[in-house]
C-alpha cells in the first residue's frame, strides 16, 4: 500500500473513531402509560418555499408525518396581506397556516390572524396592536438570536407570548469545535446532534418570568425551521443563493416539539385547527426535546377545594392547593416544580406532589440526565399555572386626560400655510371639502415608484413659534380605506433635518386621534431623543410605504386640528 493510501486509511480511520467518541447517546423511546392520555404533538414556526424555506407544504407536512408530529403550524415571512390558506390536513398533519412579521425591534410571530386590509410593519407596539386588534396572537419570535437583528428588542411591548427556545438561535452562538463535530456526528444521528447544540437559555427563562409574574404570557419551543444553512450573507429574509440544505425538515420536526395535552383532533380541519390555536392561546402546552427522549406525557394541574386548574389557567387561593405532576420520565430524570421562576421543590422520576398556600406562578422543569449544555438544556417545560392571592383586575381602557388648553389650527374655512410634499412618482392633492356644519381637510393621495425609492405623500402644516407650550396634538380623522397614518413632528437640521413619528390607526369611521408628542420616536438613524418642541416647525400627516404598498391610492379628511396642554 502507498504512502498516500496509508495517509487515506488513518486519516478515515481516525474520523471513525472521532465520529465514535463524540457520538451523542441515541434518543431513547418511553412507554406510554395508561393512566395519561397522549397529547398532541406539533412544531410551530416553520418555513417553506413561500418565504425562506426549501420545502413546499405538502413536502413539509410529509416530512412531520414522517417525524410523528400531528400538526404544524406555518409561519412564512409576510406582512399580513396575503389570504391565510385554510387548515387542511397532508400526510395525516394538520397544516395550519399563519405568518412571521419584521418589526422594527424584532420578528413576531402571528398566529389566528385573517388577511388584513394594509401591510403590517414599522414600530413593534403599532404592529402588536394590529395583530391584536384582528383577533390574532402574538409571539415574539427568537429572542435569544446571536444576531441583533433578529432578536426581539422591545419588552415594553406586551405580547402574546415568546419563543423560550429556537432551533434556528442555538446553533449561532456555538464554537467553530462544535461545528466540526456536528459534521462527524450528524450523518449517523441527526436529530441527537442537533439537540447537542442546545443548551439552557437562562436569559430567555428569566425574562419569560418576569412577564408572567406581570400578565399571562405563552411560551413555545419554535422549530424555525427553514431546512437551509445559509452561506452567504443572513438577512431579513435569508439570502437564498447560496445555502446548504440542511438540517432537513423531519430532523428539526424530531428535535424538538410542543405537546397539547387537552385537545383530540377529529379529522375536520377547520375545527381542529381552531382547537389547536386556542389551546395555545390558552398557554395548555408544554415544550420537550424529543432528541433526547420521547415522546413525552406530561400531567401538570393544581386542586383546591375550590376546583382546579390546569396549564394557562388563573385560579385564586382560598386555600392550600395540592399540585400534582405526572409523566412518562423515568426514575434518572429530575422534575421541578418553579415558583415565579424559584424552584421550590424537585423529585426523581416522573411524579412530583407538594401542598403550597403560597401564591405564585407555578411552572415545571424536568432535567434528562446528560442533557446537553453549560448549563444543560431542560428536557420538558411546561407552561404555567397561575395561583393567584385574589382575582386580576378587570381590564379596562384608559381615557386620556383632557387637555386644559387647546389652540385651534384647523376648523372650518380656508388651509391657510398647509401644503404637499410627495417624492417625485407620488402625488398628492389638497382640497377644502363640505362636512357637517362646516369645512374639512381632505388629502388624496397616489403612492408611486418602487419600495426603494421610498414614496409617500404629505399634508404639512407650519408651526412657526414651534411647540414649546404644547404636549400632544388633538384631531379628527377618517380615511377611504383601513390603513395606518403617521404623524410627523419635524426640526429644521443642517441636511434633511430631524423627524420624530408615531403612527395611528385609521378607517372609514371618523374618530378623534390624540397624539402626544413625548410618545413619539425618531425617525432618522442620526435623530436620537425626544424632541425639543420649541425648534419644531413642522406637523406633517404621512402616508408611506411602511402600511401601505406602492400603487396604492386613497384618501384621507382630517379636521379639528387642535393643539394641547
């Protein structure tokens, strides 16, 4: 044998033996036990061919078929403006469609959410208010991304729900050795090498806490799947030139999985695919890692005399509460029982019992021993039960305080100083209109040119002595069509000036907007701030691309536009 055949042999015979030691222990198969009935299984966030993935939905579905998986739910990149496909099983799984939204501080997953009238996007609290107000959810998608343009950046924002775990995160923030040995690993265990770059997500853990010791908040393990490794550049969306086509479909389906204990699908998928969505809505799921074990039973509930409770539910304490938890984990798995965060109390195997009168947030954890990570990842996480001291406060909308001054800038008579401005393939026109008892502003509007040329129309109005003795502008407003209006405060600067803007929701019925101006944010990249009123010298009423599409037209009427304090 030559001495390059030599080289050969020991160079494939020492990958063998690498590939042997570092092989991750292959996923072990648990019993299902009589006393628990089977949950639904499904994975949610996933890509196709519509956005950045590489599978079509039938390819997709077969692939968590395949997997064991009963439904999925899709969440191709969009704006919210294309019609929902309806739930329709493939392959024996339930496909559900839905969709991720980019923000300006990060992705949100929508789920429930039908075909919207305007393009979603811009400021995250505009974009959740939407979402929420067409009845949908919102999850904030990786929130834990090695890339700062993919994490989720506002918390302030109240959501639906987060992603406590996200395949398509874990794999960014690993050391290039790790990497190399996913590649010796990977062709003879896939989904156990995958569940190798997980680890414990403790920031994200602690934050989902946080919330929920303030408000009901789901959280889900998130496939993200797009069935690609990008080798170029990572955008929003991927770059798809040039990309590997790995980890698969059916590898990612059997990582991981979120599991809906109190739902039994009957075939009919519209029905179904409601039961799902408001399960999750609920927060009655948990989360495992099926890479390590699987599939998982989990039984999680709190009994008083009083009734009981199970995941996603409040009940208030008037007396000690029994919780009980019950799985399939055998005797070498640790369970824990989490109060706002805290372990309280911990149990080998796969029941735990313990009687509180404390109030709190109860969730539960159960360790696989082994688990990959520093720290190791949790094998289960349940979603919480909330026992609370004494019933949530009703919510009810908060009406602004009156302002007890208003400077009058437009009611009735002629638009004196009011004026357009529009990019070059953009038009906009000002007219003085009849209206009940009077005169109103109305604005009609042709958005024109490509995303790129960034077109909108404007209606200004001049503030000449600026803002210095006001707070916030008062005004009504109806526009031909549902969309999303920006108000604009703007300074005079050195090149373009300095702008500061906060959107509003509009439609065919007129309301009256008020918009403070210490709630707006800047607009330009170098305006950092709030604004300092006494230079501005401009309002101006926007309307862009940012909710709207280029081409689209319409018109807008605005009239008793008032200043407040």
């Amino acid at each position: 044998m030559t001495r390059v055949r030599w080289i050969v042999v020991l160079v494939l015979a020492a990958g063998a033996v690498g590939s042997f030691i570092m092989m991750p222990p292959a996923a072990r198969t648990l019993p299902m036990p009589a006393s628990l009935r089977p949950p639904v299984r499904g994975a949610i966030h996933v890509h196709t061919r519509r956005s950045d993935g590489t599978g079509t939905v039938d390819e997709v579905a077969a692939a968590a078929g395949r997997a064991g998986l009963d439904f999925i739910i899709l969440t191709d990149h969009g704006d919210g403006t294309r019609e929902p496909d309806a739930p329709i099983y493939r392959h024996g799984v339930l496909c559900i469609d839905a969709v991720e939204i980019s923000t300006a501080s990060g992705h949100l997953v929508a789920l429930g959410l039908p075909r919207v009238p305007y393009s979603l996007g811009g400021e995250t609290r505009d974009v959740v208010e939407d979402v929420r107000r067409m009845d949908g959810m919102a999850i904030a998608a990786h929130p834990a991304s090695a890339r700062p343009q993919l994490q989720w950046r506002d918390w302030n924002v109240r959501v639906d729900g987060l992603e406590w775990a996200n395949a398509d995160s874990e794999w960014r923030d690993e050391p290039l050795y790790t990497f190399a040995r996913t590649l010796l690993t990977y062709p003879f265990r896939r989904p156990e090498t995958l569940a190798a770059l997980l680890d414990r997500p403790g920031a994200t853990l602690a934050r989902w806490d946080a919330l929920t010791i303030e408000r009901p908040t789901v959280g889900v393990a998130a496939s993200d799947a797009h069935a690609r490794i990008p080798l170029t550049s990572v955008g929003d969306p991927y770059d798809n030139r040039v990309s590997l086509h790995l980890p698969g479909y059916e590898q990612i389906f059997r990582t991981f999985s979120i599991s809906i204990p109190g739902v039994m699908l009957t075939g009919e998928p519209k029905g179904d695919a409601g039961a799902v969505l408001n399960a999750i809505r609920r927060g009655d799921l948990f989360s495992s890692i099926d890479a390590l074990a699987g599939p998982v039973v989990l039984s999680f509930s709190a009994t008083g005399t009083g009734g009981s409770a199970q995941m996603g539910e409040d009940f208030v304490m008037t007396d000690p509460m029994t919780i009980v938890v019950e799985s399939n984990a055998p005797e070498s798995a640790t369970v824990s029982l989490l109060r706002d965060g805290r372990p309280v109390k911990s149990a080998a195997g796969g029941r735990l019992e313990t009687v509180t009168s404390d109030p709190g947030v109860y969730r539960v954890e159960i360790q696989w021993p082994g688990a990959p990570g520093q720290p190791p990842v949790p094998w289960v996480v349940s979603n919480p039960i909330y026992l609370l001291a004494r019933a949530r406060a009703v919510a009810t909308e908060t009406l602004p305080d009156l302002p007890k001054q208003l400077d009058t800038r437009y009611d009735n008579g002629p638009a004196t100083g009011w004026h357009i401005e529009n990019t070059s393939r953009s038009r906009g026109a000002l007219d003085v209109v009849p209206s009940v008892g009077g005169t109103r502003l109305l604005l009609r509007y042709a958005l024109g040119g490509t995303e790129d040329e960034g077109p909108f129309v404007a209606l200004s109005m001049p503030v000449s002595e600026g803002l210095a003795n006001y707070d916030r502008l008062v005004f009504t407003v109806q526009s031909s069509r549902p969309t999303r209006i920006w108000v604009q405060l703007r300074s005079p600067g050195s090149t373009q000036g300095r702008s500061w803007h906060r959107s509003i929701y509009v439609d065919e019925t007129p309301r009256t907007a008020v918009v403070r101006f210490d709630d707006m944010r800047p607009l330009e990249a170098t305006t950092t701030g709030r604004p300092v009123l006494a230079d501005v010298r401009d309002i101006l009423f926007v309307m862009d691309t940012i909710n709207n599409r280029p081409g689209v037209s319409g018109q807008l009427w605005l009239d008793e536009v008032k200043l407040g304090r």
